[in-house]
C-alpha cells in the first residue's frame, strides 16, 4: 500500500479541537492541565485508510490493546484512540482483552501478524503481559506502555501515563481535608488488582499522607491488620504494601468491592462506624463501596474517593454519594500516545518528562496531570471543558 509523508501540526489539526476548553488553571490538589503542544511533525500515514479503525490488507500501523470492556474508563479510551488515530490518518485497530492475558497475549500477537509498527499497550496484568511485548519487541515493533506499567522487561520503549502517585496523594488529601475532628476516626482502606502497578503506585501515594494521621492515632484502620502494623513506617516496601493491598484489593471489580465492603462492615462493631473515611481506588469500585456504607444503620455519614470521572460516579458526585473522583483526561493521554508513535513512526525521538523504573529498566515516560472533582467544580472541570455534556446529568449547578 501506497504511503506519502504528510506534513501536520499535530496539536493543531489532532488533538487541539479534542483538548478545547479543558486547560483548567488549577485543581484541588494544585496540579495544572496539561499544556497542548504545538509541535510540527512528520507522519508516515495511509492516505487511503484515513479514519479506518483497521486495515483489511494487513498493512496495519498502530495496534492497541486494553483491559475490558467492561468498564466504562476503558470505552472512552477506545474512543479516543479511534478518532484521534482515524483523524490523523493511520489505520488502527483496538482489541480487548477482558481481563484474561492469555487473550491479551493473542490480541498481540494478532495485532503483530498484521504488521503494526507500533503498539500500545494497557496490560491486564503488569508482570504477565512481559512475555506479549517481548513477543512484539522482537518482531521490530516499538511497544508503548499505556497507563500501566509491564514489569519485568527490557521490552518497553516508552510509557504514557496520568501521575499515579499524585492521584494517590490526591485521594489521601481530599480524606485529611475532610475528616471529622476528633480521634479515632474509621478509616476504610482499599485497593486495585495485585496484578496492576498502578494500584501500587495510588496506594503509596495515598498511603505517604495517611500514613502520619494512622500513626498519631488521628484515624484508625479499621479493615486491615497489615496496615495497622505497619502504620509507623512512612515508606513501605513492594513486600510490604503487597501484603496490605493483598487484605483490601479489589481486583478492580464492581462485585469483588461491593463483597469486602459487607465483610468489612459485618466485621467491625459500632465504635468503627459513625462517620468514616473510605480510601476507594476507582470510581467503580467506590460506587459500589459507597453503596454498601449507605445502608448500614450505624454508618452516620461516610466520604469515600474515586478516579476516573465516570458518568456514574460524576452523577454519584453530582448526588452526594461519591464525595470525589479524580479526572484523568483521556483525551490527553490519548494525545500524548499518538504524539508518540508519530514520533517513533518519523524515526524521531518521542518527548517524555520523567522514567518510571519496571524492575528490568528505567523507562522513558510523558507523565500528564490529574484533576481532582468535587460538586464544587463538576461543571468547571467536566462540562465546560467539553469532556461530558450537561445533559447527561441531572442536579446540575
């Protein structure tokens, strides 16, 4: 198939129009909007497959692959790569892995017999999924770690992701800021998958703000004995925040959620309840946390965080139900991975800000910044930014 070179201005033709109106100039936490830059830059795009999601020939250029379809973060990433991709010219194809890496590993596989030169990669399981992009490495393609971090291998060129520590800090802040007065406050701690470095990376940081008000008695855990022992080391270990995470995970999963928060509130008696603070990981999980302490007749009131600005969450926020969530602009990240592989594809260097180590190397990273949204700023940061239109809501200020 035929290719030219095409002249663009990336951030003007691509993604300007995507991130309109979404430069906030601050957020809850003090992060900044990421800034949309306006680099010139070379791409080697099919002129004919220009807004194909795939190439039926299989002169396939960027290959994607991520966790679920089951939940609704990971829809809206498709949607963004799609357009921006199809946009930009370049035939590209997404494909699910539904929480299995066994079918991850087959998705790049797949992706790799069509001839990709790029792929980008949210792993189902950080350590398991090495074996894929090896698998991929090794047939010439540039592998682009996407929001979660592959461990274990030399193997990833590049990583785009959200800052996971300060959404962790966020979500630690937003409890502290929050906080009933007194001593002795219920603090309801839970995680992400054990599989996923991401939620590590959230819990640390949450944990480095928590961890002092647990140690000078302000808030007592009240769901994780491996917490509560080790509530005076203001740094843990992998080990050692495994051993927490491995008590209060929540594999990511709506039900998995909903189950320890019943366990966790049947197990603790009256003086363990009354108003309390629940570190939720993600918006689905925190839903359905927020569900669970809701009909207890001896929770009197609970916060509880989240990430990812759902549309559920963002109306759970809306209603009082969920206290928080943070947003993560997929338009942006998307951005930043096509950028990426523009580069790659133009033999260029990509741009990256930071490295993230993976255990076999320091990886080459573009870190994008994070939102935090409280009824207060629903429309600021989510409708008037274009993200979400507000229709789709109702009780909206």
């Amino acid at each position: 198939m035929k290719k030219k070179i095409l002249s663009m201005i990336l951030a003007v033709t691509m993604v300007a129009g995507l991130l309109a109106g979404c430069g906030n100039s601050a957020s809850d936490n003090g992060g900044d909007s990421a800034e949309v830059k306006e680099d010139a830059v070379e791409i080697d795009a099919d002129t004919s497959g220009s807004g194909d999601s795939s190439s039926a020939s299989g002169d396939l250029q960027v290959g994607i692959v991520l966790p679920t379809k089951d939940e609704p973060r990971w829809l809206q990433d498709q949607a963004q790569f799609e357009k921006i991709l199809g946009d930009a010219g370049f035939t590209n194809q997404v494909l699910f892995s539904q929480g299995s890496s066994a079918t991850e590993k087959t998705n790049v596989e797949t992706l790799v017999s069509q001839g990709i030169d790029v792929l980008i990669i949210c792993a189902q399981d950080g350590a398991a999924a090495a074996a894929a992009v090896e698998a991929a490495k090794d047939a010439g393609v540039t592998v682009i770690a996407y929001d979660r971090l592959i461990t274990g291998t030399e193997a990833v060129d590049y990583y785009v992701t959200f800052d996971s520590f300060a959404v962790g800090v966020a979500q630690g802040q937003y409890l502290i800021d929050n906080a009933p007065e007194g001593t002795g406050i219920p603090l309801y701690l839970y995680a992400g998958a054990a599989t996923d470095n991401n939620a590590f990376i959230f819990f640390e940081g949450a944990w480095s703000l928590l961890q002092p008000k647990i140690a000078d008695g302000t808030f007592t855990v009240a769901n994780s004995s491996e917490a509560e022992a080790l509530k005076d080391k203001a740094e843990l270990t992998r080990d050692e925040l495994g051993k927490i995470i491995g008590q209060v995970t929540t594999d990511w999963d709506f039900n998995v959620a909903k189950s320890k928060a019943e366990a966790h509130l049947t197990a603790v008696g009256a003086d363990l309840k009354g108003d309390v603070l629940v570190l939720g990981p993600n918006d689905g999980t925190a839903r359905s946390i927020a569900d669970v302490f809701a009909t207890d007749k001896d929770v009197t009131s609970y916060k509880v965080t989240g990430q990812d600005a759902e549309k559920a969450s963002v109306q759970y926020v809306i209603d009082g139900k969920q206290s928080m969530t943070v947003f993560k602009d997929t338009r942006t990240l998307a951005a930043d991975s096509v950028a990426m592989a523009v580069s790659v594809l133009n033999g260029e260097t990509p741009a990256t800000d930071t490295t993230y180590n993976n255990e076999a190397k320091d990886v080459p990273a573009k870190q994008t910044d994070i939102v935090v949204v409280t009824k207060d700023n629903v429309k600021a940061a989510l409708i008037d930014s274009g993200y979400y239109d507000a229709s789709e809501f109702t009780g909206l200020e």
